[in-house]
C-alpha cells in the first residue's frame, strides 16, 4: 500500500509523472514535447490551455514546453496563447537526410510526423501559401523566427505603432557575424516620437544602413527575397506571412524604390573632407528634417552642442545656409 501510494502521489514540482526522467525521441523531443508537438500536427492550431487538457499535463508545463517548441522550431505563434505546429520536414529533414545511415529510427518518425501532418486538416491560415500572425507577443515570436532564418539579407520598412522592443544584441550580432545584409527604412514619424529613441539609437549605432522615408505605406520584413512579412493597420495587431514568390518581389520592389529615395543616417564622406561618425549622424537627421531641439534630444546632447556643430560643418562646407550645406553634402559624397 505504501509503494502504491508513493507511485500514485503527483511530483512535487508539479511535472506529470508520465514524462520523469525519460529521455529524448528519436525526434530529439522530451516525452511530454513531443506529445505536444503530435496533437499540434493533428490540429489547425490549438490554445496552450486545450493542449494541455489533451496531453494531461499541467497548463503551466504545457505553456514551458510549448515556448520551448517555438524556440526550437517546432512551433510558432498564430495568436497569443495559440500555436501551430512547423510541418516536420522542415524542422526535422536536413538533420535526418545528413545522418540517414546512422539514424533509421528518426528517419521513420519523419515518416510518422508527416504522414499525421498530411492527414491533418491543414493550417486554416496558409491559403495559398499566406499565414495570418495575430496579437503582439505572436508577431514579436514570429518576426524573431525569421531573422534568425536569415542567411543573406533583411529589408525592414519601421513605422509606428512598433510592436518589437529594441533589437536584441545576441539577435543582432548573430545576424552580423553571418554576414547577413539588414537595411533598416524608418518612417520619419518615429523621428517625432520620443518613446522611440532607444530603437532609433540602436539602429544608428548598430553599422545596419539606415535611411528614413517621408512616409511608409506599411511595416514590411522581407527575408532573403524568399518570404515577406507585412503587418495589417488596426487596433489589434495583425501580420501576414507569406513565401509566395510574386507577392515576395513585389514586396521587394516595393522596398527598393522607396530605399532609393530615403534620406540616409550616416554616410561616408569621400574625398579630402571627411566627417567623424558623430557629425555623420547628426548632418543624416538634420537632412531628413529634424528640428535642432530634435536632433538634440535623439543624440542625448544640447540644443547649444547641435547649433555649434551644424555651425562649423557649415563653415567646413564653406556655406552660409543649411539649404546650401545639405546640396554640399550631396556633392562631396557626404550623404549617398
């Protein structure tokens, strides 16, 4: 009596018994994750509380494991609190197809997944090949996905309201020690929008290219010319996601013709007259039309400091306007 009542009593820290002390899968899923990740597959997508239920795990775990899932690729974010399952070739094919000879056995859970993946009802929101995001805390999971999936390049188009915080250095420099490309486009409202000066001032010292457009029809990610993300106007936040190719190269269309006409934040001045980062900086925002007290407030410096230094980039170009120190600027290479 007393073995089974030591067997029947709940863990301690609240984890399902059925799932202690088990190993990993041949999918390389803890017990309990790949549950999950088998009920995901069956399903359109599914609340964390109504997986749980189905697993028999405790919501609190359930949640854990599912971030864990759309950490490690398994999973994404639909909505908040609501997930759907990444189909299993994708997550799962090249780390099988590199060790065929070796692991039989994950070879035929791949076989397993995707045969319940196939006779699923198929996600409702990819017709298509378009996947609707909803809810912030789902578009800021998503967007964090894509950028890491980069391999070559990132085209942003930033306009308020953000949904991201500031970029995440680990994010940031994983991006940059790969050698991926990102051209940041920023819509001169979020010049005017003091709770923005943290993001600004990380783009701005991050070496990404950024230039700013009078105005951005929508806030726009394009990954590698091979998939777009595009956020919806309202009072919910809402994106859409979608790898078809026509919709990708009108995206980047899109985002070249508007990049050709932005104003840039920094340069590199050519030829004998070089500016230092700092004037750089400023002589980009002072082009893209901020107010010296702007300007001021974007840079952490005073309004006296921008006036005297807008003074003597004037007297290096040997002008006596701003009109004439910006065309200055254009033809001595200081701005591109």
């Amino acid at each position: 009596m007393a073995d089974r009542a030591h067997h029947d009593r709940a863990p301690s820290d609240g984890r399902d018994s059925r799932w202690a002390r088990q190993p990993p899968g041949p999918t390389g899923l803890d017990p309990a994750s790949e549950v999950l990740y088998r009920l995901l597959l069956s399903k359109t997508d599914a609340s964390a509380s109504q997986l749980a239920a189905d697993a028999g795990l405790d919501p609190s775990r359930a949640g854990d494991l599912l971030m864990r899932l759309v950490d490690d690729g398994f999973a994404t974010m639909v909505a908040d609190s609501r997930f759907r399952a990444v189909g299993p070739d994708a997550v799962l094919g090249a780390r099988i197809a590199s060790q065929l000879g070796d692991v039989l056995g994950e070879y035929e859970a791949l076989r397993e997944l995707l045969e319940i993946h196939r006779t699923g009802p198929g996600p409702s929101g990819e017709q298509g090949g378009w996947e609707v995001v909803s809810g912030p805390a789902a578009i800021r999971s998503r967007l964090r996905q894509l950028k890491g999936a980069a391999e070559k390049s990132l085209r942003t188009f930033v306009r308020p309201p953000m949904v991201l915080p500031v970029p995440e250095a680990a994010l940031h420099e994983d991006l940059q020690a790969r050698g991926v490309c990102h051209r940041v486009l920023f819509d001169r409202a979020v010049l005017d929008i003091d709770p923005y000066s943290d993001y600004l001032r990380h783009a701005l010292a991050s070496g990404d290219e950024v230039r700013f457009a009078k105005r951005l029809p929508l806030k726009l990610l394009v990954v590698d010319d091979k998939t777009a993300l595009m956020e919806e106007a309202g009072s919910r936040p809402k994106a859409i996601v979608t790898s078809n190719r026509s919709i990708v190269e009108l995206a980047g269309s899109l985002f070249d013709q508007l990049w050709s006409t932005g104003i840039p934040a920094t340069s590199d001045a050519g030829g004998a007259e070089r500016l230092d980062e700092d004037d750089a900086v400023l002589l980009g925002l002072l082009i893209a039309g901020l107010t010296d007290q702007s300007i001021a407030s974007k840079l952490g410096i005073g309004l006296r400091t921008v006036q005297r230094r807008v003074r003597d980039l004037m007297d290096l170009a040997d002008v006596d306007t701003r009109i004439q120190l910006g065309w200055h600027a254009a033809k001595n290479g200081w701005v591109p």
